[in-house]
C-alpha cells in the first residue's frame, strides 16, 4: 500500500495486476531510500546547528 499512499500507482493497478510483485518491491525500495535519506538530512541538519 505505500506505492498507492505516495500517489505513484492507483489502488487499482494492484487489484488488476498492472503492477507486479517485482514493481511493487522497487517502489518500496525507493520509498525505503527516500525516508533514510531525509532521516540521514535531518540528522546532518541537527549536527551541524550545535
């Protein structure tokens, strides 16, 4: 459901097999990348205001 919640697939593409495991794992992979990313930021952020 995290594809379908970022807004890159419509709930529709699960149900009607558009999208397949595979698609569906890169995007939570991506998905996964970008939160360590913003996580990775925002602790880089914060080391550097002290």
């Amino acid at each position: 459901m995290r594809p379908v919640d970022a807004g890159y697939i419509p709930y529709t593409a699960l149900k009607d097999g558009t999208v397949d495991l595979a698609d569906i794992a890169r995007m939570n992979d991506w998905l996964d990348l970008k939160d360590d990313n913003a996580y990775r930021i925002a602790k880089w952020r914060e080391a550097r205001e002290r």
